[in-house]
C-alpha cells in the first residue's frame, strides 16, 4: 500500500466516532435522549422480525414478479426478429 493510502487509513481508524447532527437527523435527536431500557426480549424481537417481514415481502415479490415479466417480454421480443 502506498504511504499516502496507508496514512489516510490510519487516520480513519483513529478518528473518533462521532454522531453526525449537521442534517437535523430526527432519529439520532430521539435516539441521544432516550433513557429508557436498551435490551429486548426474544418475544419482542420476533414481533418486529414479522412486522418487517409483513411490510417488506410484498414490495419484493411484487419487484420480483415485474422483474420476471420484464425478462419474458423481452425475450419474446427477441424471438420475434
């Protein structure tokens, strides 16, 4: 690796972590104030596993259905020259 990459590398892993507020992110204003208790149960977590799965699948079958529709309409395109 040359020496300026290697610098540039160092000075990255040294640089110390810091939360970015410049955008007026709302979630980290929440998140910095938050007191409350910071663990969670397998029950809970098993709800929101399903709550995200229940809001993401239909979004990815329906892309995957276009997707697969788009692929068979240009396939028949091509067999058609």
């Amino acid at each position: 690796m040359s020496e300026i990459k290697r610098d540039t590398v160092e000075e990255i892993e040294d640089a110390p972590k810091t939360i970015d507020t410049l955008h007026q992110d709302e979630a980290v204003k929440v998140l910095g104030t938050y007191d409350g208790d910071q663990s969670w149960t397998d029950a809970e977590e098993k709800s929101l596993r399903r709550k995200l799965d229940w809001r993401l699948m239909p979004v990815l079958c329906a892309t995957y259905g276009l997707q697969y529709y788009d692929k068979a309409m240009l396939s028949q395109a091509v067999s058609h020259l």
